[in-house]
C-alpha cells in the first residue's frame, strides 16, 4: 500500500500522487511475477500476484481513479488467468489450486485469486460450474467496502462470463447446473452489488451541497459496473418469457424498489428496459409500470416511461402486435400505458411540467405508432390528459414550454392540416402556453401546413384554424404587435398561408374569404399590410373562376359583382394602412382590369379606377413614385375596353391632366405620350380557324357573336396628334430649362424625349392614324435631326445609337 499525503498538497495533487505509486508497485510486482511464470514458479507467482493485487486495497482513490488501477491489475491477472489454465494440465486437480489460493494473507487479493483460479476450474469441467459459482459469489461477501466490493464483484462477473452453465454453452450438464443456475448466480451477484452502490452514498462525510454533488458524480460513474449483471442477464440463451416473469424480473424489481435510492432505481430501471426484450416488456408490462409509483420522488419517471414506450411503440409497429404468452395487444398496451402515466401525474404533484409534458409525448408517439388507422383520435385523448395534468401546473418555464411544444407537434408532423383541426384538444393544451410559445407554436403550425400544402377547404376550418393560430391573427393577453423582424417573418408565413384557404366551390370560397378578413381586421395595420395583398389576390382568383365557368356565375353562390365590391373593400382597407399606398394601387389596377377583362363590369371597375386616382392625388410620396404610379394608371386604363364614350373620356382627360402636373417637365412629356395611347387601344386580333389546314371548318367566314360588354377599340387620331404636339412643346420646355440650368451633360437630355416622340409618331403612322401622314413624320425627322445635330448630342454615345435605329425605321415608314 502507497498512500502519499504532504502539507500544501491538494487532495487531487495527493490522489495524484497516491496513484502514481500504486501504478509503480503494480507494475514492479507484475515484473517480478511474470519472471516467476517463466520459471514455472507457482509459488513465487501467486506471492507476487498477491501483493500486485494488495494494491488495490488502498482507500484513497476516486473511483475514477481506482479504476485506472484496477485496469492495470485486470491485464496482468489476465496473463496470470493463461498460466493457471496452462498449469491445470500438469495439476491432477485444480481444486488444490482452489484451496492454495485461499491461504493469501490478505481477504482481498485472496478472492481475486479466488475468481481468477475459479474460472479456470469451471472451464476444466472437474467440478460442476453451479457449485464454483455459488461458492465464490458467497466468497465475495467478505469485503464489504463499497469501491473495492464493487470492483471484485465486477471481476468476478467479467471472468465468468463464457462460463455460465446456459443453453449451449457446454456447461449446462445434468451436474454443472442450468440456466437458473446461472441466473441465480447473476441475480445474487447483482443484489450484492446493488446494495454496495447504494451503500456508497454514506460513505465518507458529505455536508455541503457540491460535496454530495460530487459524490453522486462519482457513483454514477460506477453505474456500468452494477449493471453488467443485467447485460448478461438478458443475453442468456435459455431465459425464457416464462423464466424472466417468474424469477427475474420480480427479483430484479425487488431491488429496485427496495434500494430506495434516486440514482440507482433510475440507473437500474432504464438498465432494464433497455437491456430485455420488448417482447417480455409487452408480456409484463402491468407489473413493469406497478414499480413505477413506488419509486423515489427524485427519479425521472417521464423519462423512464418514455423510454419504455418509444422501445413498445417500435416493437409493435415493425409487425408484433400481439403477445403469445400474455395475451396482449396493442390496445390493452397504450390503455395500461395511458392510465399509468394517469396515475403518476396524479401522485406526484409536484412532478415539473416537462416531465409531464414527456409523459404524453410517449403516449402520442405510441398511439402514432401502434394505431395507424385511427391514431388521432387516441392522440386527441392524450393531448386532453395532458391538459388536465397541466391546468393547475401552468406552463411557466422554458424547459416544459419546449416540452409541451414537442407533443403538440406530434399530430402536425404526421398528420395534415385538416387532420390537426379536427383534433379538439390540441388548442385547449396550445392555449396553456405562455404568450411566446404559444405564438412559436402557431408559427410551427403554419410552417407545417405550407411544407403539406393541403387547401383548407371549408369555412368550419378556417375558422378552426386562426383559432389555432389565434397569436398570429390578432393580440392575446393584452399584447401589442410592435415592428420587429420576426413579426415580419410570422405575418409572411401568414400571407402564404392565405393562399391554401381555398374551395372548389365558388360559394365556400367567397365564405372562406370574407371569414378570413372579419378575423384579419382583429389583427391591427401591421398584420393586414401582410395578409390583405395575398387576400385580394384570392379574390381576383374566385373571379376568374367564376367568369371562366361554364355559363357565367354558378346557380348558387355570389356573383362577379359581389367578389368585386369585396374585393374593393378589402383594398379600401389597405389603402389606409400607413405605407400600403404603392401596394394598394398597384392592386386597384389589377383589379379594375380584372373587371373589365373578365367581369364586363363597367362601373366597379370605374370605382376602381377613381379610387386609384385619389390614392395617386392624396397619398403617393414623392416624384418618382408619381411618375411610375401614373403610368401604371395609364397602362391598365388602356387595357380596358368595358367604359362608355363618357366614363372614358373622364378617365383618360383625369390621367392627361395629372400627367402635366409632374414636377419635371421630361417625366411630364413621357407621361403626356403613354396618355397618347388611351385614345389608341390595339385591334382584337382576328379570329383564328381550327381547319386552316383542311379542317371542318375551312372556309367557315360566318360572323363571329359579339363578346357581350365588350366595347370596340378607341381609335382618335385626332386627339392622339393633339398629345404628340403637346408632347414636342414639354420637350423644347425641358430643352430650355435644360439650358438655364446648364449642367454638365444636361444638354442632350432633352434630346431623348425628341427621339421618344419620334418613335411615337412612327407608331402611330404604322397603326395607321389618319392625321398622322408620312409628311408629319418626315417633318418631326427633321426637326430631331437638327436637334441632335448639337456639339453635346454629337458627345452622347448612346443618344446617337439610340436616334441612329430610330430614324431608320422612320425613313423606311416614309418611303413605304
């Protein structure tokens, strides 16, 4: 023995120490006995072996530590192990071996002699293996200190291994014993075992809380020791279902609960659930989860019965849904396992919400797992235990927050959304949660429901849905939306959620819509500047529907009309929204052609359009937002061909006369020539016949019917020139300003509009504009060739490039 102490010393620097000598004396002795082996020299050999193994005697090392010692005896009892086996062919019997062994000074190199000799008798087969066995596991009673008694039992089991008389193994002979022999010896070894474990927890002085700590550190640290025992246990050929109910689980729950001890019971009962087949699980299960109340507050029953569950529901879902031997099955399974989980809930009241939360989060993944065809209902009932349990709880840390979060996504990762909805209490156990989670969660939903991408189809579930998702609609629990970057994120999840509440069935469509923006209006400006763009969009899709079925609007459900002053609505309510207007216009065009193009309907789209105008007059912001936001207006205006002379004619003189209140004379001069084109809307294309080639219809020039609403083209040339003439006065306005100002390269500026206003009239000439002849566009060419004819036009690259293919197609149109 080599105990170092010193003064100015830690108790590391002296553990240090303390090993470093043991480690020296070991390998001495092992050298001095190795040359004893090579001499044959039993004597000598088991004298040395003796005192290499008093070594591990010494109190004064962790167990972390001792096991580094112990590891370095192992491999040279093991070589002592070889020789005694060599040996035992020049012995007449091993048994005086046996005997000589035992006459060791000391008790404890004396039984790792004992266990070394042991095996090597057993293996010989001169005495049978149950009585070796029995003796020496009875043998190891003598020490009783808690480190060095668990490391000679562990020995003892690691050398014996291979030799237990199982099925199979050679030893299983009418006078070796059988297999209950060899459980005996296993089950025996392990409740010694296990009591000096837990014997360990009152050993030394442990006052202060990180003292206790520490040595619980250093008893889980041994736990692998402890449970080989079971490890082989389950690994023995010949236990059978019969066997393992009778004899050793009873046992084994014996000491379980018997120890009452936090870190072993929840050490051991993982051990055996983890190390026994499911099969004997499913076969026990009403005893297995009986031991579960009766164990200590501290242990982390969720977990346990977790694991036991997740093992089951595996078990189960890969084809064994019955139990031979005990008549179960999967049903009679989860109702055993649900009113367990019940009955721990219930006698631990101070359980944490996490460890409840678990509980169910078992239970739902088993129901998943074992009930394919009618899982949700069972995860309904779990979902609505759950809450039960956490109703007086409350959810208030983080930990059971993330844990409820987890079981509420059970049924949205394996189900779709219309499936989740139909799940009762998913948004009673939802609403437990803190503002927060619960607004992660519905997050989580959403996301869910994008990556399936299932419609929501009827109006019963999208309101059963923003229900569930009840904090990303509108403010709960007096909570305000502020600006911020995952509100934007939440509410872009929200605007593409939008587009899966849809029906086939125009008149629930137009339900789900409406349904969706009384709810959206609880939500407050930051919510709807998200979701009423993609519900406009909606409704420009139930339009389009409806006008492209068969006869028009359905028999029963709104009519065109109807989704369009919806439609209005719902951008009269985003026009409102501080930093909508851009957005807001830019849907008011789409729909006013929409009406036009598809609806026929003159005056909605007309309030359309005058609702876009007083936007543009009161709310656009700046210069170049008004510049691009009239064109725009522009753009859609000429497309629709569903106004009268009159309601035209105000349209088209409104945006002309916005067009010369832009601050620029060039943005005013642009403008005034897209106006050009509202009294100049293209030709229908003529009608196309499908047996040009020989077809049926070859020939067929009979008149096609008249498209219902649809008025002819605008075609006033006149008043086309009138703006082009308009048009080349802004541009020699601008030009002059131009000068005034005199900023470097501003000069040939002014010349792009004369090029612009050129291609115009050339356009115009090409559609064939009676007041627009060769004469004028030859005049206007003129008039640009001067103009670019300038020294600062002749610098500009562009311009000349630009003016250069203009002029051409020009000349080509005069001379044609």
């Amino acid at each position: 023995m080599h105990a170092s102490t010193g003064l100015g010393m830690s108790v590391a620097e002296v553990e240090a120490r303390c090993l470093a000598d043991a480690c020296a004396s070991v390998k001495k002795q092992a050298f001095y006995m190795n040359k004893a082996i090579e001499g044959d020299n039993l004597k000598d050999a088991l004298r040395y072996a003796a005192l290499l193994l008093g070594e591990l005697r010494t109190g004064e090392l962790q167990p972390q530590r001792y096991f580094e010692l112990y590891m370095q005896v192992f491999d040279h009892m093991a070589l002592l192990q070889s020789w005694f086996q060599e040996q035992s062919s020049k012995l007449n019997s091993l048994s005086e071996l046996y005997e000589r062994v035992q006459w060791a000074g000391n008790v404890l190199p004396r039984l790792y002699l004992l266990c070394t000799v042991g095996a090597c008798y057993i293996r010989s087969k001169q005495a049978p293996a149950k009585d070796i066995l029995r003796d020496m596991v009875e043998m190891c009673k003598g020490v009783q200190h808690p480190i060095r008694g668990l490391f000679l039992r562990a020995y003892l089991c690691q050398t014996v291994r291979g030799l237990l008389p199982d099925v199979g193994s050679g030893y299983d002979t009418p006078t070796g014993g059988t297999t209950t022999d060899a459980i005996e010896f296993l089950l025996q070894n392990f409740a010694e075992m296990n009591k000096l474990w837990v014997r360990m927890q009152h050993q030394g002085s442990a006052r202060s809380a990180a003292e206790r700590k520490a040595r619980d550190a250093e008893r889980q640290q041994l736990a692998d020791l402890v449970g080989k025992n079971l490890t082989y246990l389950s690994q023995l050929d010949g236990l059978d279902f019969d066997t393992y109910r009778g004899l050793v689980l009873p046992r084994v729950l014996e000491q379980v609960v018997g120890c009452r001890d936090d870190i072993a019971q929840q050490y051991l009962m993982q051990a055996l659930i983890q190390g026994f087949s499911d099969e004997f699980h499913l076969g026990t299960l009403e005893a297995l989860l009986g031991a579960v109340p009766q164990l200590q507050p501290g242990v982390r029953l969720a977990a346990l019965m977790a694991s036991l569950m997740e093992r089951l529901a595996r078990f189960v879902a890969a084809g064994a849904p019955t139990l031979q031997q005990s008549g179960r099955d999967s049903a009679a399974a989860f109702a055993a396992l649900r009113a367990s989980a019940a009955k721990v809930a219930k006698a631990h009241p101070d359980m944490a919400v996490a460890e409840v939360a678990m509980l169910h989060i078992g239970l739902a993944r088993f129901a998943e797992a074992v009930f394919p065809e009618d899982a949700l209902r069972h995860i309904d009932g779990v979902l609505g235990a759950c809450a039960d349990a956490l109703t007086e709880r409350g959810v208030r840390e983080a930990r059971g927050e993330a844990r409820v979060v987890e079981l509420l996504m059970v049924p949205v990762e394996a189900f779709d959304l219309s499936a989740v909805l139909r799940v009762q209490s998913f948004p009673r156990l939802m609403a437990l949660l803190p503002p927060d989670a619960y607004r992660d969660m519905a997050a989580g939903l959403v996301r869910s429901a994008l990556k399936r991408g299932v419609e929501v189809s009827t109006v019963a579930e999208v309101e059963l849905l923003l229900d569930f998702i009840r904090p990303l609609v509108q403010d709960v629990d007096g909570a305000t939306a502020e600006p911020c970057e995952d509100l934007d994120d939440e509410q872009s999840q929200m605007a593409r959620l939008v587009h899966l509440l849809h029906s086939p069935d125009p008149a629930e469509h137009f339900a789900i819509l409406q349904t969706a923006r009384t709810r959206f209006k609880e939500g407050g400006p930051l919510r709807a500047a998200h979701v009423l763009p993609p519900l406009a969009a909606a409704c420009l899709r139930l339009v389009r529907d409806i006008t492209s079925s068969a006869g028009g609007a359905p028999a029963a459900g709104p009519s065109v009309e109807e989704v369009l002053q919806f439609l209005h609505a719902v951008l009269v309510e985003l026009s409102d929204i501080p930093g909508q207007t851009q957005a807001a216009l830019g849907l008011l065009l789409v729909a006013a052609v929409a009406a036009s193009q598809e609806a026929r309907a003159d005056l909605i789209a007309y309030d359309f359009f005058e609702q876009a105008f007083l936007l543009y007059e009161e709310q656009v912001p700046d210069t170049r937002a008004e510049v691009a936001a009239l064109h725009d207006i522009v753009g859609a205006l000429q497309a629709c061909r569903v106004f009268d002379d009159d309601s035209r004619g105000a349209l088209a003189h409104k945006a002309t006369g916005f067009s010369a209140k832009l601050l620029k004379r060039g943005d005013q001069c642009r403008a005034v020539l897209a106006c050009s084109h509202l009294y100049w809307q293209p030709e229908d294309a003529p009608p196309t016949h499908s047996g040009e080639e020989g077809g049926e219809d070859a020939g067929n020039d009979a008149p096609q019917p008249a498209d219902s609403g649809r008025q002819p083209p605008v075609r006033d040339s006149t008043a086309v020139l009138v703006l082009l003439k308009r048009a080349l006065k802004l541009a020699s306005s601008a030009q002059q300003q131009a000068a005034r100002t005199a900023r470097a390269g501003g000069l040939s500026a002014p010349v792009w509009l004369y090029v612009d206003i050129l291609n115009e009239y050339a356009f115009y000439l090409r559609e064939g504009a009676s007041d627009i002849s060769p004469t004028t566009l030859h005049d206007v060419l003129e008039l640009v060739e001067g103009e670019v004819a300038s020294d600062a036009c002749q610098k500009d690259g562009p311009l000349l490039q630009y003016f250069t293919s203009s002029a051409a197609a020009a000349k080509a149109l005069i001379e044609k």
